[in-house]
C-alpha cells in the first residue's frame, strides 16, 4: 500500500476535487511536459476537450477556469483562491494564457475548451485531452487525462501522476480485514499503524505538523463559511445560510441548554460553512472529496468542542485513522462520484469520519471497522444529481446529513463490541458494484434525479 495520508488529505480549491482539482492538475502536468520537450516556446494554440461527466457538468464546476489556472503554473495546494477571478479575467480580456507564465499565445476560451456531454473516453467517465499546435497548426503534442476522484489524476496509461512515491512501507494494507489482523499482531490502533507508515516517507514530526496544517485549513474554511454573506455563484441563486446560523446560535446559547440535540445543529453548521466556502470556489481540505469535504471536518469539529478531553494527539489520530479508512476505499473501490454516485463522496467521508470518531471516543479497532462499516452501509445507492452541475443542491446539505449520520454510527459501534455481519470490505465492494449499476444519468452528469425535477418545478 503506496498511499499516504496526504493522498487522502490535500489542499485545494471548489468547487469539485475531480471537476475542478484534477483538471488544474492534468492542465499543469500538460503543460511542464511541453517545458520538458522544449516545446513550450512553440505553441500557438491549445485545444481541450472534456469529456463524459467533465463534458455534462464541468462548466457549473468550473473545470474551464481550472485548466487555464493549471496553464499558467498555478498548483492547488498552494493557490490563493482571491487570484483566480483576476486571473481569469485577465484572460478573457487579453485573448491570451501565459503558459507556465513564461509564453504567451492567443487563446479562446469559447473555441479552445470543447465539452463533449454525451462522448466518453475509455477509461473513465472524467477524461481529458490536451492538444498544443505550433504557429503552422501542426501538432505538438497530444496528451489525455483522467480524474478519478478527490484531485487524483491518471494518464491514458493508467499511471497516477499525482501521488506519494512508492516506498517500502512496514505495515502494509489492501483490504480491512488485513489492517484489523496487522493491528492485532502488532498491538497497533489504526492510527499508530499509519503513523508508523508515514514515518517512511518523512520524519515523525513533518507528518504531525502537516496534520495540523490540515486541521487549520479545515477550522479556517469553517470560519470563513461563518462569516460570509451573499449568494453563491451561479444562476441558482443559493443563499448562504451558515452565517446566519451561527449568529443565531451564538446569540440564544440559553435555547442550547433546553434543546438535548442542540450540538446537532453546530455539526449541521461546520458541515455547510464548509461546503457554502467550497462551492464559492474557496480553499478546502479533500476529504476525500472537495463535495463531500464538509463531512470530515464537522465530526472533527464536534469532537473538539463536545467531547471532554479532546486534545491536539486525538485531532492527529483522527485524521490517521480516516485516512486508513480512505485508503480502502480508494484501493478498492472508488472516491469518485462520476463513477459510483455520491455513495463514493459523501458516504465514503461519512464511513471514513464514523471510524475516525469511534477511534478517538475509544473504540477497539473492530469497533472502528464496524462504525466505518455503519457509515457506508447505510449510503449505498447515494446518487450524485447536483443540480445546474453546481456543488451545491443537494450538496450542501447532504454534508450536514452525512456528518450527523457519522457521529451516530460511530454511537452504534461504540455501543456493540466490534462483532457484525456485514464487514467493511464486503460494503465496499457492493459500494463500487452497486456504483457499476446505477445509470450514468445518476452519476455527476445532472441529467436525473435532482438535477433535472428541480428545474422543472
């Protein structure tokens, strides 16, 4: 097992890890293999065509914006998302994209970005193609991608050009029935096994800082989500809601002390803070998902403010053992909802934070598989219908659903002592079967469900 926790966890900007992250990602990647060639200084013109589910929804996603980012240089983890709208407008003004901001050629965004919504490429529902032409229109170079969820990205030879180097790591895992079993032998939590497994790809103490620069990022999306006002982007016109009710709860903390469940409507903030900032194109954590990314973060969030004890150890081993949870799924199965519906996003970020919480409350390691395993079970057949292709309705809310519905089944596995019928990797293959199942209308091309009875209404 070659992936690391920050495979699972990466920094990056709305709306959509696949939609938005991964085009950035495949646009760069193009780009610096044009620098490679020493063909940069040749182009004239850049075709990108999208295809499938980046074809049907990419524009409500903003996956043109991304790959004139991507172009440019830009990389997400370390983008300032206030940028972007000078940039892209910039642009659009200018007719013309500074590639890798070293060569400038014309460029128009209305003939040079092709969304094919009902063509697909082999590999994936989320394909790509680059073409780069010299001054003479003949062909540079001709490169396709593919987005497979949560900002991966593969070539047309299904190599992964976005991960963690392989390294030879001391305890890995393919399946959870081996991570319970190397767990037992070793007389390690989850978390301490990934731990021991990072500690390979760099010291103790970088792996626990970048947690925590995880964790800032996620308390610093909820902030921002609390305190802007307006509506999010796009004809739809969504208000946003998480700041009013944050003055709300903040300003009757006597009706907190009436109300047993009032915790739940704090989770049901964290969650929407996060996804309001995500479709408004701001900087998120993939949890695995940038739309299923304000699942994780709202559980974390209810464990440092309701749990007595929580400490910076157990903000650590949290996010661990998630992304063990992660990993299987990933491995597995499948983060993306284009492929396996939004069971694959906001189920998948709802098993991941229920184990990660059963862990940190003191669950055995079979408690924390049997809440992981809650969490997913009860997901099955989630399809992704974001209406007008945005990440919005249902989005937003179903994060808030999906975090409630963690905190409970890690409740339901604390409750037991680890045995159940149905284990984890058993839900995750009937994830990704009933994923091969659901009609392609179902999975992020918003031609049903949602997405199409919203708008007829």
């Amino acid at each position: 097992m070659s992936l690391s926790i920050f495979d699972i966890f990466k920094v990056g900007i709305g709306p959509s890890s696949s939609h938005t992250v991964g085009p950035m990602i495949a646009a760069l990647r193009f780009a610096n293999r044009l620098d490679e060639a020493n063909l940069l200084h040749k182009v004239a013109r850049i075709h990108i065509e999208m295809f499938g589910s980046l074809g049907a929804t990419g524009k409500g996603h903003k996956s043109d914006m991304a790959v004139i980012i991507g172009l440019h240089g830009y990389r997400p983890e370390t983008l300032d998302p206030d940028q972007v709208p000078g940039l892209i407008e910039q642009v659009r003004s200018s007719g013309t994209i500074n590639l890798l901001e070293r060569h400038a050629f014309a460029f128009d965004e209305s003939a040079d970005i092709t969304f094919n919504r009902r063509e697909v490429l082999p590999q994936h529902p989320n394909g790509m193609r680059f073409r780069a032409f010299d001054a003479a229109d003949e062909l540079l170079m001709k490169k396709e991608y593919y987005s497979i969820g949560g900002g991966f990205v593969m070539n047309c030879d299904r190599v992964r050009v976005n991960l963690t180097p392989d390294v030879s790591i001391p305890y890995p895992f393919d399946s959870g029935q081996q991570l319970l079993d190397t767990c037992a032998r070793h007389h390690l939590t989850i978390a301490g096994l990934m731990m021991e497994n990072e500690k390979h790809y760099r010291p103790e103490s970088e792996v626990r800082s970048k947690i925590l620069d995880l964790w800032a990022v996620m308390k610093a999306c909820v902030a921002r989500g609390c305190s802007a006002t307006g509506t999010l982007p796009g004809f739809l016109n969504v208000k946003r809601r998480a700041r009013q009710l944050h003055e709300r709860l903040c300003s009757r903390p006597h009706e907190s002390l009436k109300d047993p469940l009032s915790m739940l409507d704090w989770v049901n903030l964290y969650a929407m803070a996060v996804n309001e900032e995500n479709a408004a194109s701001g900087k998120v954590v993939t949890a695995p998902t940038n739309g299923a990314a304000g699942v994780i973060p709202a559980v974390l969030h209810y464990y440092v403010d309701f749990i007595p004890g929580a400490s910076e150890q157990g903000v650590i081993d949290f996010l661990l053992t998630a992304a063990a949870i992660g990993i299987l799924y990933k491995e597995n199965a499948s983060i993306s909802g284009a492929e396996v519906g939004c069971q694959g996003e906001v189920g998948v970020a709802c098993s991941m934070a229920a184990g990660a919480l059963a862990a940190v409350l003191g669950g055995t390691v079979a408690q924390v598989e049997n809440a992981a395993e809650i969490g997913m079970e009860h997901n099955l057949g989630m399809t992704c219908d974001p209406v007008g292709g945005m990440v919005q309705i249902p989005c937003i809310e179903r994060n808030a659903m999906g975090a409630v519905k963690a905190i409970n089944a890690a409740r339901m596995a604390l409750r037991g002592d680890g045995t159940h019928y149905v284990s984890l990797d058993k839900v995750i293959r009937t994830m990704m079967q009933t994923g091969a199942d659901m009609k392609s209308k179902y999975k992020e091309t918003s031609r049903g469900g949602l997405a199409v009875n919203v708008i007829e209404c």
